[in-house]
C-alpha cells in the first residue's frame, strides 16, 4: 500500500484548522495531567457545548429525547458523553473509547523519609516505564488531599514557573561504572525513584528537621498533616508544557500523549457533532495502563450501569434491550500506536507500521507473541469502517506494535468486545510511546479527529 504524507493534500484553510485544534489539545494537555484534572476539564468543554450531567434528568425524572447531549461523571476518574439519536437505541451505538491514564509515578500512603539531611517522598511507578528515564528531570505533584471531614484539596508542585520543581536523583557518570554494566531495566531500580522534596532544616528540631520543614509547609500551605497522606492521591509528572516540536513545528512534544492524544480527538469529535441518527458515546476511562481494573477502569460495569440509565430515561427499559444495544454497537478503540523510528529499525516492520504524518492508524489487532489478549477485528466491520473513512476523505493507514515477537500491548478493545460488539483498534501514531515526552504529528491529530467524528455520524 502506498504511503503518502498527507500534509500534500491540505490548503490554507485546512492548515489553519489543524492549528486551532492542536492549539486547542496543547491546553487540554496543560491542564489535564492526571485522570482527575482531564475529566474536570472534559466536563468544563462539555457543559460549555450544551452537554447537562445524567444526574440532572434522573434526579427530575426528566425523559431524554433525540438530540439531548449529556455526560455521566464516574468517581472523578473516568467519564461518559453521549448524544441521544433519533434511531431506536435497541439498534445499537457508535462508540469512542479512550483512557485518560498515563504512566507515573505514584506517591505512596506513608511516604516521608529523611536520609542523611535529605527528605523524600517514597514511591511507586504505575504502568510500564523504563524506570532511568524517570531520573533527573524535573516532576511535578498533582493529585488530592482528602481529609476525613469531608474536604478534598487539590494541589500541585512544580508547574508555577517560578515555583520549585522536585526530582529523581542519578547517579553521576563518574561513579557509574558499575551502574552502566547493568542491563537498562536494572540500571535503576523502581525503589531508588524516590522523589527529593528538600533539604532545609526546621529551627529548634533536631530529628529529621527536614522532613519536619517539608511538613510545615505543606500544614501552611494545604492544611495538611503527615497522616493525610493516607487519604491523598499524589501523581509525578514531567513538570512542564507541551511544546510545538520541530523547526517546521509540525509535531507537538508533551507528556500523557498516550492515550490522551485520542481522548482529546475524541471528545473535540463528540463536541463538534450534532444531529446523530444512532447515539453517540464518548468513553474517557482510567487504569488502562494497569489492566483496565477498579471502579474507574473498563473492567467496571460504570459503562453499562450508564447506557441502562439512558434506556431507563427513554422510558422503556428492560434487560434484554440494554443487552441488544450493546451487541447491536460499534466501537472504534481509540488508542495510539507505534510511530515507525528508522532509527530503531530491527524492531519495527516496515510494511506493517504506521508513519508520522501518513494520518489516522488502525491496527486490526494489538496483543503479544501470537496474539494474546488481543481484540481481532472482523474483516466485514473493517471494509464498514474503511468505506466511511474513504467517504469522508480521511487519511488512513494501519499498523503493528512491532515486529512478531518483539513485543506488543493490549487496549480497552477486548473488553467491549465482550459485548459481542464490533470493535477496532484505532488512533495516532506516536514516538517515545511511555516515555516522559512523547511526540505526535499535528496533522495525524487533525485527520484523526475528523475520523472519528465521521464514525460516529455513519457508522
């Protein structure tokens, strides 16, 4: 299949489009570094397009109707949108599906520590990292401090630009012969990336005076106690925002670009879409990066607890109708695969991967080794969903997460495929995937955006 940038094709007034809306992703990034803050600022761009919380219409018992946009918040974690369409919702819908985790390190309950005039916080990376890649660059907190009189306190270090930052510390080169021997997932060890949160003494203490001083700041700052580190959630992120890269600026650098590339071009679809036939649904879910797991992961039944709210409010439900629906469904997973890197060619296909700027990438199946734990994509539902994309003049192109047996990963797919709906992997190519900075193609963005509003309008 022949490969074309599809930068060839556009004008002026396309080219303006796709900075608008990678202008508009680069904000969504900024403020939603966490699973928490991108529902919030979801919820801020829904509202401001006419969407109303489910809660409103159960709470007044009020009936959805054709052309009603409403969204179902889940735990502050994850987030459903959808649009009621005028066809029978027994008929099945058109799904998106992304999730808002990212890679991480994770602050742990009883984290505080002092060693030898430094204090840290302990913690615990989350999801797949290569672990020295975490090591001196600068972090931010963000995260919660849930106090047990019911206050919950949002807080974040290191994004002020003229705050303090905090840090994993390396070992320096000239003593790191030993520690460069090592194979690279050993090089540092998940316990070594404690965080180093300052090396101040308080006056008048004379035992871990340090950590007292970080503990007064926060008592001053967040009207927190050492023992409230047990009800906060605290995330380490690369400090910073994203960045246009490239001299040609025709990519954007950031952090979070997985999957939070597809959440974002998923809702600006849904946000940009009026008038559906079959009802849409946007799904932004957490825990992806650890199996999809708890309450706020697509292992939960919130997805389907929701769609028999929305049958309940159409005044007719019954089990066998929320079951036909979501048989009845499609669904593009939207999640992000490997760009092609010629620089690390051995491990890549080059007829069976996806290119920066080549446009919106479906992988028929993700998975390891021969395939396991993958979602399979029937060949019927893919030449469906290929006819919309040629339809509506979308670049497309598919893609493999690697060669055979170098590797591989796993999506949301399988698990909606347990419905028994159609399902398909799809999304925006990426390079340094889980790295601290990834790096997308604005232009992938654009035609993948326009993708997925083209799904859920004929699909």
């Amino acid at each position: 299949m022949e490969r074309v940038s599809a930068w060839k094709k556009y004008k002026n007034k396309q080219i303006k489009e796709i900075e608008s809306l990678c202008k508009a992703y680069k904000d969504f990034l900024n403020e939603g570094k966490t699973e928490r803050e991108c529902v919030k600022v979801s919820i801020k761009l829904a509202e401001a397009a006419g969407y109303r919380n489910i809660k409103e219409y159960i709470e007044k018992g009020k009936s959805l109707t054709p052309g009603d946009k409403i969204y179902a918040p889940n735990m502050g974690k994850s987030l459903a949108l959808f649009i009621i369409g005028t066809e029978n919702i027994e008929n099945g819908m058109n799904i998106l599906g992304a999730h808002i985790d990212s890679p991480r390190l994770d602050v742990k309950q009883n984290p505080m520590l002092e060693k030898e005039g430094l204090a840290y916080f302990d913690t615990h990376y989350y999801g797949g990292i290569k672990k020295y890649q975490w090591a001196a660059t600068p972090l931010a907190i963000h995260g919660v401090v849930a106090k047990t009189n019911g206050e919950v306190t949002e807080v974040v270090i290191g994004e002020d630009k003229k705050g303090p930052v905090v840090f994993v510390s390396d070992l320096l080169v000239h003593l790191a012969g030993e520690q460069m021997d090592k194979k690279a997932a050993k090089a540092v060890e998940g316990e070594n990336l404690d965080i180093i949160v300052g090396t101040k003494p308080l006056s008048g203490e004379e035992k871990d005076a340090v950590k007292a001083n970080i503990l007064k700041i926060l008592k001053k700052k967040y009207d927190m106690d050492e023992a409230d580190f047990i009800s906060a959630e605290f995330e380490l992120v690369p400090a910073g925002r994203a960045r246009d890269a490239g001299i040609d600026e025709s990519m954007i650098m950031a952090y979070g670009q997985d999957d939070r590339v597809c959440a974002y071009t998923s809702l600006a679809a849904m946000l940009k879409t009026d008038g559906v036939k079959k009802t849409a649904c946007c799904l932004l879910v957490d825990k992806e990066e650890i199996g999809s797991v708890g309450a706020t992961g697509m292992m939960s039944r919130f997805f389907e607890n929701t769609v028999a709210e929305i049958i309940n409010l159409m005044g007719d439900y019954s089990e066998i109708k929320l079951r036909r629906c979501l048989a009845a469904s499609k669904m593009l997973s939207s999640d992000v695969s490997a760009a092609y890197d010629p620089i690390y060619w051995p491990y890549f296909e080059k007829n069976s991967s996806a290119y920066m700027g080549n446009g919106m990438v479906f992988n028929k199946f993700t998975g390891v080794n021969g395939k396991y734990n993958s979602n399979d994509a029937n060949a019927e539902y893919i030449a469906k969903v290929r006819k919309i994309m040629e339809e509506n003049d979308i670049s497309i192109q598919t893609g493999e997460l690697g060669r055979v047996d170098a590797g591989g990963g796993g999506t949301i797919a399988y698990i909606l495929a347990l419905y028994d709906m159609e399902v398909i992997d799809c999304g925006v190519p990426v390079l340094n995937m889980h790295a601290p900075y990834e790096v997308t193609c604005k232009e992938d963005i654009y035609e993948t955006m326009k993708g997925y509003k083209a799904f859920i309008k004929n699909a």
